[in-house]
C-alpha cells in the first residue's frame, strides 16, 4: 500500500497539528499543510502533488461548493462551520467525498476512519461479472466513486481464465441471470 500524501489546506492550528500527530502515529501517510486564500483560489490553481485532501474553509456556502472544481480522483474533505444537509448533498455531487461541522466533538475521528476505510479501499479489486453492459456500467460508477478498482466481464465464460490470470481480484459481484450460466452456477 502506497503512503498517502495528505494535504491540509486552511486548517486551524489545533486542527492541524492533532490531525498530523494522528496520522504520522498511525502511519496512514505525511501531511502538509497548505495555506491558500480561498477554496475557490486553492482548487482552481495548480493541486501540488497530493493524493487526500483534507480543507477547511469557515464560512463556505452551498453556492460556493457548486464552483469548487475539486478533482474526481483524489478523497476531498470539507471542514466548515456552515454544514447543512443541503450543503453535504451539493457536496457529493461536486467530488467532495465527505463534509464535517468544525464543532463537531467526533472531527478527528471521522477523518481517521475515512482515511482508514480509503486505505482499505484501495486494496480492493472488485470483477464484476455482468451481461448487461448498462448494469455494468452504474456499478463501475459507483464503485469508482467509492475509491474501489474494478473490471468488467460480460461473458461468465471468460471469468475463470480472469481469475486464474489475476492475483489481485478479491471481490466478485455477479449477476443471477446471465446468459450460459447463471451468477450461483458461475459461483460453484
């Protein structure tokens, strides 16, 4: 598993420091700290080379996350005193991956486990074994979305000599009816 490099952009001091300790204890990758001017400045200039992204902006709007151009490919988390349900919802559909009030007493926590889980995730190699190509498609998706490597087969034909051929396939998602053979006949 690579060392993440994590970006702490516009993080308070208090912040920043425990997060840091946290995740150099914990081995889960090196931190910097980036300050920027804006959300807006940071994520429409040059991202230096980092693979999470962990910001705070204090008074951020919902508007605001709209014109964020955060990246699809790297974890973002927004840290703001101005959550709502709202503001979570724009969020996810804008690459922010996860959004936390700033006064909440669990912060550091919820940071530590959606590094953990992403470190987890990265591990993953999910086949997903479908005939319909549509199907396939929205689970690539949504498992990308989720951090989550995946390949597609159409035909349960091919799939043994995939598996046989991969060492780094843990995951299988099929589908029960398939033409040839069905998800619990490709199981056995």
């Amino acid at each position: 598993m690579d060392i993440l490099k994590i970006s702490l952009v516009n993080l308070p001091g208090i912040h920043s420091g425990l997060l840091a300790n946290i995740i150099r204890r914990e081995k889960l990758g090196s931190c910097k700290a980036i300050s920027s001017s804006s959300s807006l400045d940071y994520f429409t200039g040059d991202i230096e080379c980092t693979n999470f992204i962990i910001f705070y902006d204090k008074n951020i709007s919902e508007e605001d996350v709209m014109l964020l151009k955060a990246p699809k490919e790297i974890p973002v988390i927004l840290i703001t005193e101005n959550s709502s349900f709202e503001m979570e919802r724009t969020a996810k559909s804008n690459n922010i991956d996860l959004v936390i009030n700033a006064s909440d007493p669990e912060l550091v926590a919820l940071i530590y486990g959606f590094i953990s889980q992403y470190q987890v995730y990265q591990s993953q190699h999910v086949l997903i074994v479908d005939d319909s190509r549509v199907d396939s498609y929205i689970m690539t998706n949504i498992l990308t979305k989720d951090f989550l490597y995946n390949d597609n087969e159409h035909n349960p034909e091919n799939v043994i000599d995939l598996l046989t051929n991969s060492e780094t396939i843990n995951i299988i998602i099929l589908d029960y009816e398939m033409p040839q053979k069905n998800g619990c006949q490709l199981m056995k």
